[in-house]
C-alpha cells in the first residue's frame, strides 16, 4: 500500500513538471495556457513517436 501512494506522489510530480510552463506575469489565464500547451505537446509526441 506505501508502494502505490509512493508511486502516486512521483506521477503527480512528473504530470506537473510535464505541465508547468514559465509565463510572464502579465499573461490572465496562464493555467489554461499551460494546460493547452501540455495537450499539444502529448497529442504532438504520440504522433509522431
């Protein structure tokens, strides 16, 4: 059980760490930025892998 929740923590931290995009401060919504680019960049390195 301490396994999974190991394993768990260390795909949470991978996810954010694929995800987290550095912005400039002036930038409103830079969660949906962020989370749109992260889907491109997976939908792009699945295709062309």
């Amino acid at each position: 059980m301490r396994t999974s929740w190991v394993l768990l923590a260390a795909l949470a931290a991978l996810a954010a760490y694929y995800i987290y995009l550095p912005l400039p401060g002036t930038v409103s919504d830079s969660w949906k930025l962020m989370l749109l680019d992260a889907t491109f960049r997976a939908v792009q390195c699945l295709l062309y892998s």
